[in-house]
C-alpha cells in the first residue's frame, strides 16, 4: 500500500464504481478521513461501513513469495501490458481474491 494515501473528506470525492476492481484499485490509493466518521454520527450501520475502509496510512509488510518461472514471467508480461509494477499488480489480485473469498464465507 502506498504511504502517500490520498484522504477522502467527502463522500462526493468518492466515484460510482463500475466493478469490484474498478473499486479496488480507488482503495488501494485513497483512504477514509476522520471527517467522513463525523459525518456519520448517529448512524451506526453507515459507521460501520466506514470501519471497514482504509482510514490512514499504514506501512507494508514485506512477503517473501515463492513464484513458478512461468508464473512469475506471466505476471510480468501482464503487469507490463497494464503499464503498471508486477509487484503491484500481484497484490491487486491477492486483495481482490481475498475480498471474494470474504464474501463467500460471509466474513463481511
């Protein structure tokens, strides 16, 4: 995650995501400000929700991952195809596998 998270005050600063990675690659860059919590004072399920979100910076802990050469070299491909690093695209897919598998097992 990057240490320079972008902080959202207002829920207008928040976009109408059109899918679940659409949405994901927002989070991964933006964060939940104190000001959006106030807002929701008195609210306790809108509070909730925002609990769930990002709300500061938070560093990275590193992970040593073992790749296949062919899986390694794929992910690069991709991740270059995508413009963007493979190490990053590799931790979009782990959050959006893991956000899938959260849902199935109604962790959410």
């Amino acid at each position: 995650m990057p240490e320079d998270l972008i902080i959202v005050n207002d829920p207008s600063e928040i976009p109408a995501f059109e899918t679940e990675a659409e949405e994901a690659e927002f989070w991964a860059t933006h964060a939940m400000g104190d000001a959006m919590f106030d807002r929701a004072e008195g609210d306790p399920e809108t509070q909730a929700f925002l609990r769930t979100l990002p709300t500061r910076p938070r560093r990275s802990n590193p992970v040593s991952l073992r790749l296949g050469v062919d899986l390694e070299r794929r992910l690069r491909r991709l991740a270059e195809v995508k413009g963007t690093p493979y190490q990053t695209l590799l931790k979009e897919f782990v959050l959006e596998r893991v956000y899938e598998e959260e849902k199935r097992h109604h962790l959410l």
